[in-house]
C-alpha cells in the first residue's frame, strides 16, 4: 500500500498512512503469532460431567443429549452461551446481532468443527427465536437442567467475588455471554479455550 497514491494526497498525509501501514503490519505479525500460540496449548482440564443438553432431534422433538455426543465427525466442539435464559423478556441485543452475523458463517465453521448456540431457557424457546431470526444454520442446546452455564462461566454465579460484585444486579445471578472450545481426545472432552 505504500506505494499507491491518490489522488491529491499530501505528502503529510502519505507519510502518516505509511507509518500506520507499518504498524497494521506489525500489528498482524502480533495477530498470528498469538493465534499460534492458542493452537498449541496444552490439553485443558478434562470436563467434569457428561453435561445433558436439550436439543430438537431428527423427529422435530426435544431429545435429551450428552456433551460428549454433539462433537459428530469432529474432534473440536465450539458452545456460544447465548443470552436468552427463562428470566429474560427476550434475548441480549448484542448477542442476537452477533449471532446474526455468525449464522451466515455457521455452515463453514461446520467443516472444521461442532458448533452450537446454548442458553438455559427451553429448546422450544429457542428454536422459536431461531426460526423469527432467520437462522437456519445455528443449531441450540438447553442447558436448562445442568451447571454448564456455572461451571464455564455462562452466568454469574461462579464468577470470582470482585467480578460477580460488577456483574450480579439485585442479588440475583445472570446468563453471561461466553464462548467455549472443547476438544476430545481419545474419548475424554476437555476444555481447550474460552472468552467473552
């Protein structure tokens, strides 16, 4: 890009654009060297339950279903905690405008691994906000009935002290966004990386 110049440009101008190319450049070095630092971290801690999910199964009715059978062919599992728990009017804005975005590249994520929307409230909720949305190629669980949300931090109740004081409104614990990658590795699911 240094390069190209156009039209009318000052030489004040191309010589800023030029030092921010520099540090775009450095800053995309960074960037990869990070991302290959995340693809080779150690195996993570080995997942404290089977967890049972709620999923809409091949006959169109709810199924119950163990975390360790929604990785299919992969061996990577990707879980979105999804605003939505049965305290909630309707979904998180945010994260319903996310997941806009993320359903266009669904099918894609599909090719490398698992991936699935989770929230607390009941499938039949979810799949009904799903289908208004448009979204056709996000898949959901119900984590209604199991402490996933707790144990991987998709709601507030395990955050530590000083963060939960910032998050917990009235007292009460809250669904928190969160992603999650899982990895199985010879039949044991383990954590393998997680942010919000």
């Amino acid at each position: 890009m240094s390069h190209l110049i156009y039209p009318n440009e000052s030489a004040e101008y191309r010589e800023a654009r030029n030092q921010l190319l520099a540090e775009e450049i450095a800053l995309r070095s960074q960037m990869e060297a990070v991302a290959a630092r995340r693809r080779a971290l150690p195996s993570g801690g080995e997942v404290p339950q089977d967890y049972v999910f709620e999923r809409i199964g091949r006959n169109l009715m709810p199924e119950k279903v163990e975390m360790s059978k929604v990785f299919g062919r992969h061996h990577t599992l990707i879980l979105y905690s999804f605003m939505y728990g049965p305290e909630r009017e309707a979904p998180c804005p945010m994260c319903t405008h996310l997941l806009d975005s993320v359903n266009g590249g669904a099918r894609h994520v599909g090719q490398r691994a698992s991936l699935y929307t989770v929230a607390k409230s009941p499938i039949a909720r979810l799949v009904a906000w799903a289908r208004d949305r448009g979204w056709v190629d996000l898949d959901f669980l119900s984590t209604a009935g199991n402490s996933y949300d707790a144990d991987y931090f998709g709601d507030t109740s395990k955050l530590p002290t000083a963060l939960r004081q910032e998050h917990v409104k009235d007292g009460k614990d809250y669904d928190e966004t969160m992603f999650n990658v899982f990895r199985l590795d010879n039949g044991t699911v383990r954590h393998f990386w997680g942010a919000n």
